[in-house]
C-alpha cells in the first residue's frame, strides 16, 4: 500500500455474519450475578462515581479493561505448572526469550512485570532532562504518565481522519506524515525517542499501516532517533494488516510482526493484552548499548533480568499465550467481536468510532450526551450512567483520562469523548454482547437525563484512576 493510498471499510448488510463461532470449548466458569438499580446507586455513591472503586462483585459485565482480565488456556494453565522459579537463569525466561526472538525479531528481552515497568525503564534512560520532547501517534495514559513523570513532553501526530467518525477509512492509528516529518526535522535535537502505539488504544483502538511505521522508521533514522513501538495489541494491529492491507493477505503473522516492528529499534509490552496473560511484559531491542542500560533500570526497579519482578510461572504462561494470540482462528473470532458489537450500535443509530478496533468498541459520549458540556466529562458520566443502568462496567477515553496540561493547568478537551467498551479475551459470549447492546439501546432513550460530573478531589497523575466525583 503506497503512502497516500486509502483502505476503506465497508459495514456488513447482515451483522449476524460478523459472528465468529469460538474457537475453543469452556471448561471452567465463573459465576456473576446482576443487581438492582437501587442497588447500584448506593454502590455509585460509596465509590465517590469513579468505577474504578468498585468491587468486581457488583459488576455483572466488565469491559473496563481487556488487559489482564482474560482466560488463559489449558496449555497456559499446565505451563504454569512447569514454570521455574530460579531468582537467575530461569528456564521460563529462555522460554520467553526465544519466543519474543522468534515472533518479534530482537535478540535481547527483559521481562517487566507489566507495560508500565517496561515504560518506566523506557522513559528514565532516554529521558535525561526536562523539556525534552517524545512524539507519537497517540500516546496512552500510562505512556503519557511516565514522559511527563520524567520531566519530558509529549507531542501526537495523529492522522487527522481518527477524529472523523464519519471517515470509514482503515489504518487511522497512523502517524500524520506531514505534520511529523517537518517537526522533526526541525526540533529533532530534543527529541530523545518516538513511540508508535499499535494499535492505537487512545484513537478509538485504530490500527497502523506497515507502510505508516515504514515511512516513520525512515524518517528516525535520518535524524538518528530511536523509534519504539508499544507493543500491547501489535499481534491484532497485524492481523488488520493482514486483511486490509494490499500485499499481505498471504504472510503469516509472525511474518508481518517481523517486518513490522524491523522498522523499530524496539518495542515495550503489555503482555496482558495481546499476551493473554493476566500479569506481565517485556521490554525488547537489538540495540547493545540500549540493552545494558535498560538491564540496570530492571534490576532497580523489578529485579534481576531473567525474571522482572515475575514469577517463573507467569514467564511460562506468556511464551505460551504468545503463540495462541497469532492463530488466525483465534484473531478472527477476537476482532469479530469487536466488530459485531459496534456495528450493531451504529446501526441502531449509536454514534460509534468505525471501522471497528481490534479490542474494543468507542461510543461518542459527546453524540451520546449533546446536553453536556465537555468541562462535565460526558465520558465520564456515560460510563456512570450505563452502569446504573445496567451493571456494565466501562472506561473513559477522552478529556478525564488525558488530564490537564502542565503548563497551563488546563484540561486537554482537543479530541474526543469517549465511552469504551475493552471486551476480555475469550470470556463473554455473543449473547453477553447482545445484552450489552440492549442496554445502551435502552439508556439512550433516556439520554437527556444522565447527569454530568465534577471533581470532589483530583488525582495530580493519572486522575482518572483514584480521583473522586460527584454529580452535577
């Protein structure tokens, strides 16, 4: 796919056939239960209106988060069994090491024991002072959290059309070329890294192009700048490669997660997300001087290298999970969710952000909620809303969970609000899905009255997390 070519999407005239049958049978469940309204409003006052306070036990569906939240298969619960607890030299590790070599191509891999570790250690070595810079299409919370944290500043190229719901094109987790390229050839001297996040969680779960992280790679190398991918959801973003891009239909995975991330210097992972674990990451790279660095920020913060604040068992289970995550039978029933849940909104008249993401589905909370002002977090009080509603747990993604620029102090409301819903990795059924969508159907009616928020106390990092609300 050439730089300037377009790969649209086209909604299904028969959404049923978005459904993918699961690749697999259940052999263990969990029991939920539902509660009543008036229940779930004294719940919502007790957690000061911030769901992340609320116990799992007075959830009845949660798509808050799909990172550590899904079931692991019988493969990764019998290699937790065999995992090797060695402090040095695991056996587990090696296992973990020559898969990431494998399907990712870099030789030299340090477990964290989450995304955010492998962040940290990321951050501290390449930023050295304040006030440098570290670009990106869309940078997520927690990556966000760390550059600041550090003393840096962010700066997103996003591709313009991710804001445009209405732009039906694929791959707008892309970095915006023309904007990008012309800023670093002028300010490249203060920028220590790039991280390219794919797929891109904070624009609507929007995958990038290989073409996209090809030009973006170029264009750090002429400047002599590293350039790192966030990893979490790369096995989807190339599975969306792999169907939509020209060029592609007949790679394998792997293949297309080698050339891919061939364009990086290295990559930090989540691994529970696409790693379809419940705890753990890694940090990644072929470069030798970045490695012996980042080795002494593992040891620091997370332990020795070869287990990364992990037990040997959850090393084990990820090298595992890796494997599972790049079977197309399983990529095809995992996005297919996705795409089901949100092209049924649409059609129904739900303002959603499309084509689908890989891990979840976005609602316009600004659409949802015409009535309230950005400065009451419409995706906020949605999310409130549809669990009073409903039991359903759901996230904010939007001017809450961006926070307040530090120089002015001021909210960043540039972007969208939005309500997301991150489905879990093989836990809910279609027919869940189907209640999901019954209830926003439902609460929609009654839009107008869903009140908006306001701060009672305001977390200074990461607020969306820990602070408390109260109703408007």
């Amino acid at each position: 796919m050439g730089l300037n070519e377009l790969v649209y999407w086209k909604p299904p005239k028969d959404v049923a056939r978005l459904k993918v049958a699961e690749p697999f049978k259940i052999k263990s469940i969990e029991p939920i239960r539902q509660t009543t309204r008036a229940y779930r409003r004294r719940i919502l006052q007790r957690a000061r209106y911030n769901l992340f306070n609320v116990s799992s036990r007075d959830i009845f569906l949660d798509f808050l988060t799909d990172s550590g939240t899904g079931a692991m298969s019988q493969s990764q619960w019998a290699a937790l069994q065999q995992g090797d607890e060695s402090y040095a030299g695991s056996v587990s590790f090696d296992l973990l090491r020559d898969t990431v070599r494998d399907l990712f191509g870099f030789k030299h891999v340090l477990p964290s024991h989450q995304g955010r570790s492998a962040e940290l250690v990321l951050m501290s070595h390449f930023i050295s002072k304040k006030g440098l810079v570290v670009p990106g299409n869309l940078h997520f919370d927690t990556t966000g959290a760390h550059i600041e944290f550090q003393g840096g500043v962010i700066k997103e190229f996003p591709d313009r059309r991710i804001a445009d719901l209405d732009d039906f094109s694929l791959f707008k987790g892309d970095i915006d070329l023309k904007r990008f390229a012309p800023y670093m050839e002028k300010n490249h001297r203060k920028i220590p890294l790039v991280v390219l996040t794919a797929t891109c969680n904070s624009g609507g779960g929007q995958p990038v192009s290989l073409a996209n992280v090809a030009a973006v790679g170029k264009i750090c190398r002429k400047h002599r700048i590293p350039l790192f991918i966030d990893s979490a959801r790369i096995i989807e973003n190339a599975y969306f490669i792999k169907t939509y891009e020209p060029g592609y239909s007949r790679k394998s995975i792997r293949t297309i997660l080698r050339e891919f991330l061939s364009h990086a210097d290295g990559a930090i992972m989540s691994a529970k997300k696409d790693g379809l674990v419940n705890i753990g990451g890694f940090i990644a790279t072929n470069n030798e001087e970045y490695y012996e660095n980042f080795r002494r920020y593992t040891i620091l913060f997370d332990g020795f290298i070869t287990y990364g604040g992990l037990a040997g068992r959850d090393l084990a289970a990820i090298a595992v999970g890796l494997r599972e995550a790049t079977d197309l039978d399983y990529l095809r029933y995992r996005i297919s969710q996705a795409a089901y849940l949100a092209t049924r909104l649409w059609q129904a008249g739900v303002r959603v952000v499309l084509p689908p993401g890989g891990h979840a589905v976005y609602i316009d909370a600004r659409a949802f909620c015409p009535h309230l002002p950005v400065g009451q977090y419409p995706g906020h009080a949605l999310t409130l809303a549809l669990y009073l509603e409903s039991g359903i747990r759901s996230c904010e993604i939007g001017t809450l969970l961006r926070g307040r620029d530090p120089q002015t102090g001021e909210d960043r409301t540039k972007g969208l609000d939005l309500l997301r819903l991150a489905i879990p990795r093989r836990v809910y059924s279609y027919n869940q899905l189907d209640y999901v969508i019954d209830a926003i159907l439902k609460l929609k009616k009654n839009a107008h009255t869903i009140r908006g928020v306001k701060f009672v106390r305001e977390a200074p990092f990461l607020r969306h997390f820990t602070s408390e609300f109260a109703l408007i």
